[in-house]
C-alpha cells in the first residue's frame, strides 16, 4: 500500500468535561448514567443517531444472565433493574423468567435510555465518530471526534472507551488481542403464506423437504429470514465487514428468489428489512492490568477489586452451560496496561477469547460499564487516574447503587440442570 502524509492543523474544542464515554451500547449508557449520576460532568458520543448499540442496532433484546442459572440464586442489580424498571411500566419488558432476564423492546430502549441519560445530566452526542485520543503526558485526556462539520476535540479528565472494538485504547497504543468470532446479518421476511406452504407441504412432502433443502443450502444451511453464522471475518478491516455483509445479502436473496419461483406459498415473500447494524460477536480484547480467564470463570474465582459477581456462562451459545457459577471481574480487567485517563468497558476488556465469550453478554457489558463510570466519576472527585481508584470506595458505591458483590450461588436445582439453556440468537 502507497502512503500519503496528512496535513494537522487546530481543532475547534467542542468541549471540555470531566468523563467522555465513547460508544452508547450497552456498556457505553451504563458508564455514562452512572458517572452522570455520581455528578461528572459527562459526553457520551455515539456514531449512530440512537443509543444501545447491539441492543438497538441488531435487537439483540434478550438480557441473559441476570441470575446463576438455578433461578433462585440472587439477581444482578444496578443500572439493569433501573432500566427494566423504568420500561416496564411502559410495556417495554416483553418477557421474563424466574432468572431475573429480561427481554426488551429496542425501541423503546432507544427513547427512554436517552430520557434517563438527560435526567442524570449527561450529554448525549449522536453522529460523531470517535476517533483518535488526545494524548498529553502519556495520559488520555479526551478524544478527537469526526463530524460533518469537520474533525473537533473534546477534552476530558477520565475517557471511557465502550467502542466494543477498543478503538480509542487501541489507537492510544494499547496492546490488543483481535480474534474474530461470528458475525450474523438479521433479516426480516414478509409475505409468506404460510396456510400455502403448509398445504403444499403435506401433499407433496418429499418434494417440499427436497426444495427447502436446496434453498437452505444457498444460504448457508438456513431459510431466508433465520439467522446464521460468517465465521472468520476481521470486523476491525472495513473491506472484510463490507464483503460479510454483501454476502448476507447476496446468500438470502439468492434462496428467496429461488423459494418464489418453485414453492407455493413463498411467491409474495419478500425482504421487509435488514436490521440496522451487523451483529458482531468479538472483535479487540485490551490487555489490561489483568486477563480474566475461562477457569477464573469456571471455578468461581472471587477477587479484592471485583467490580462485579455474575453467574451467568456462556458455553458455545448455549447459556448456563455450567449453571451455579459465581465469578468475579476485576477492576483491573478495564485499566489498559500502561496508559493513564482510560477505562475500558464492555465486551473489549481484558479477557481471554474463551471468557469473552461469556464477558461480551449484555450483563457482563452492563457491568463493566457500570463500574467505569463509577470510577470515572471517582477519579475525578478526587484529581486521581482511574489506576489509583480506591477499590473500597469504588465497590461502596457500587453496592450502594444495588449492585449485588458478594453473593455465593446456590447449588442448582435439578429442575433448573434439566432447563433448556438459551440460545445466543
Ligand atoms: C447476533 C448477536 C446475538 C447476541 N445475542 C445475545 C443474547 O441473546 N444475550 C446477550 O446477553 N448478549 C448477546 N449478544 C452479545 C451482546 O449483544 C454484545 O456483546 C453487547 O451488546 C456488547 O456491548 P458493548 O457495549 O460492549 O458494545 P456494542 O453493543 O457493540 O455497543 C458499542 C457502541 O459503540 C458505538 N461505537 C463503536 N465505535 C465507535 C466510535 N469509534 N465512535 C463512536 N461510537 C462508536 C457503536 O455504534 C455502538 O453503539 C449477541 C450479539 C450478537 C452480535
């Protein structure tokens, strides 16, 4: 690849504050409200329109994980039960279990994270892509955002990076793991009439089995409208997220247009819409003061820092795969190696790729971005680095604001080993 040099030049400071978060998912809304809360003067920039992230983006609603598994364990509190609370009594809980998970209207979310994010005080900056950090003294201290108007600053005292990509940490130099994981593409599809497809199936069953067989094989194994799986895409390269999606694209419509012309039933179907985001799994992971590991999950590892007790395990994408687990994440997991001003919140902290795959669950994210805004906003109190945070206090205010850090799970019930687990879907 050639090279070009790009000119510099001032920056228009758009604004100076004590916390910036950057990325609004679920990590992002939860570090922002809480520090706003605390009373830091606090910007969350977001490069889309509406907040939630993955949420709201590929309505991926299912809470999962609020419970150990055995249903009568003790439930994940904080800015969690907050927002259950504040969108049920607007219909905006679509289901629950005796886990304490909740599922979630997007849209919803989208509204009333926003009302709760400006009663809290914390400025909302959407269509703004966060891009480089400011770095002054080996610290970072705000961030450099891209917009219409052009590139502009924003000063901070303590950033958030909840990118999902550690985007800010990586471009601050931080060391970083990037293993990819599956990306999935949601359609929705319309116009089946589905009494047609029936009727047609039970007369010709054979021939049927034989044509829906042939369409799923176009697209990857699935009907057009059913979720699946790219393996092995770099969502960090935008050429390889661009081409993931295309084929999303390219695989369904080829299946439809093949459903539309030889199974009854499927003639008017078609593609209402695809969701806003594609679903990205795992990207960047910071190497931070400490790498959380799949045993620390598995064998309920307690630690002085935890910032967080779960019990929820995600074993492929079944959750509860070993239901009863009470681990810890460390503070340590959201402060990068060597660099000062920056936590690191949501599915990028530090952990290796099998315990991500259990970190990067809506809980997980929830809490870590909880317990950075918490210290952000204790760090700025009183003039430290998130580093030096004192975790006494830090997990004081967190257990002052309902959430749960030292619990012990109850041994499962046999009832609760024979559930169905969940699919991460
Ligand atoms: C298909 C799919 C199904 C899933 N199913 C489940 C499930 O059933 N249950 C469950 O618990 N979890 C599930 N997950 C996992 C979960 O949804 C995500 O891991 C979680 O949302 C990650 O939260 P986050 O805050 O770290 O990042 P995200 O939710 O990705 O949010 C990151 C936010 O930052 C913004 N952003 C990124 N870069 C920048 C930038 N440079 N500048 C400004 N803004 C930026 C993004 O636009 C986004 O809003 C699923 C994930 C996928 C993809």
């Amino acid at each position: 690849m050639s090279e070009i040099l790009e000119s510099g030049g001032k920056r228009q400071v758009l604004a100076e504050v004590d916390v910036l978060v950057a990325g609004s998912g679920p990590a992002g809304f939860a570090a922002a409200l809480r520090a706003a809360q605390l009373g830091a003067k606090t910007l969350l920039v977001e490069r889309f329109g509406y907040i939630g992230g993955m949420m709201t983006g590929a309505h991926v609603v299912a809470v999962l994980g609020m419970g150990d598994g055995s249903k009568t364990g003790p439930k994940v509190g904080g800015v969690l039960t907050e927002l259950r609370d504040r969108l049920e009594p607007l219909g905006g809980i679509t289901r629950t279990n005796a886990d304490g998970d909740y599922w979630l209207d997007p849209e919803l979310f989208k509204w009333q994270g926003v009302e709760m994010l400006r009663e809290a005080g914390a400025d909302l900056l959407g269509h703004a892509l966060v891009c480089d950090p400011i770095i002054e003294n080996g610290a970072v201290r705000g961030a450099f955002l891209e917009t219409k108007q052009g590139r502009v600053a924003v000063r901070a005292k303590v950033t958030i990076d909840a990118t999902a990509d550690a985007d800010l940490a990586f471009r601050a130099g931080c060391a970083c793991d990037n293993q990819t994981h599956d990306v999935t593409l949601g359609f929705r599809l319309v116009g089946v009439d589905s009494a047609r497809l029936e009727a047609f199936s039970k007369e010709n069953p054979e021939q049927a089995e034989q044509l829906l067989a042939e369409a799923k094989a176009m697209n990857n194994g699935r009907l057009p409208g059913q979720g699946w799986y790219l393996k092995e895409v770099d969502v960090t390269d935008p050429a390889a997220l661009t081409e993931a999606e295309n084929r999303f694209r390219r695989d369904c419509y080829a299946a439809l247009y093949f459903l539309r012309k030889n199974v009854p039933g499927y003639e008017n179907a078609r593609v209402a819409d695809t969701l806003p985001q594609i679903g990205v799994r795992q990207s960047r992971r910071i190497r931070g003061g400490y790498t959380l590991t799949d045993a620390d999950l598995r064998e309920s590892r307690h630690f002085p820092d935890g910032i967080a007790r779960l019990g929820s395990y995600l074993l492929g994408y079944a959750l509860y795969g070993v239901p009863g687990l009470h681990y810890d994440i460390p503070y340590r997991c959201l402060v990068p190696e060597g660099l000062e001003g920056l936590l690191v919140a949501g599915r990028c902290i530090s952990g290796d790729y099998l315990a991500t795959n259990t970190l990067r669950l809506i809980v997980p994210c929830f809490a870590t971005g909880e317990a950075a805004g918490v210290a952000a906003a204790l760090a700025v109190r009183h003039g430290t680095e998130p580093r030096q945070v004192e975790i006494g206090e830090l997990r004081r205010v967190l257990s002052q604001h309902g959430v749960p850090l030292d619990w012990v799970s109850v041994p499962p019930s046999a009832e609760a080993k024979k559930a169905t687990p969940f699919m991460d879907e």
